[in-house]
C-alpha cells in the first residue's frame, strides 16, 4: 500500500488518503506516465467484516492525478 490507511469502527470502513501539496508532488508516475499515483492499495486488500460477520469483503483502490 501507498499512502492509503484503513480502518474498521463498527459498521464503517474508514478509508484515509493524503491528498496535500507534499503528497501530490511527491507522487510517482504511473506505469503508462500519463498519471501520478498519488495512493494505491496495490491490489485487493482483504477487509476485517464487522462483528465477526460470515464471508469476505475485499478493496482495491487507485487515486490518480492527472496533469
């Protein structure tokens, strides 16, 4: 992961990403160089159910900025 926290309370998932000047200018280019990865999960993260629910739950997230 980069840049990306998460965090379970109750029933919600919270999900927090920095989104501030030194984070912005600090963000590599993507793969295709069109973008900057500014917060990546880098794949599917495996989220905690609430309560000890029954099944799985899974997140992937990407946050781009585009010049």
């Amino acid at each position: 992961m980069r840049n990306v926290s998460t965090e379970v309370k109750g029933d919600k998932l919270i999900v927090t990403m920095d989104i501030g000047k030194a984070a912005l200018q600090g963000a590599p280019p993507s793969a295709s160089g069109k973008t900057k990865l500014v917060a990546t999960t880098g794949g599917a993260l495996a989220i905690s159910m609430p309560n000890g629910s029954a099944g799985s739950l899974s997140l992937a997230i990407n946050l781009m900025l585009k010049p």
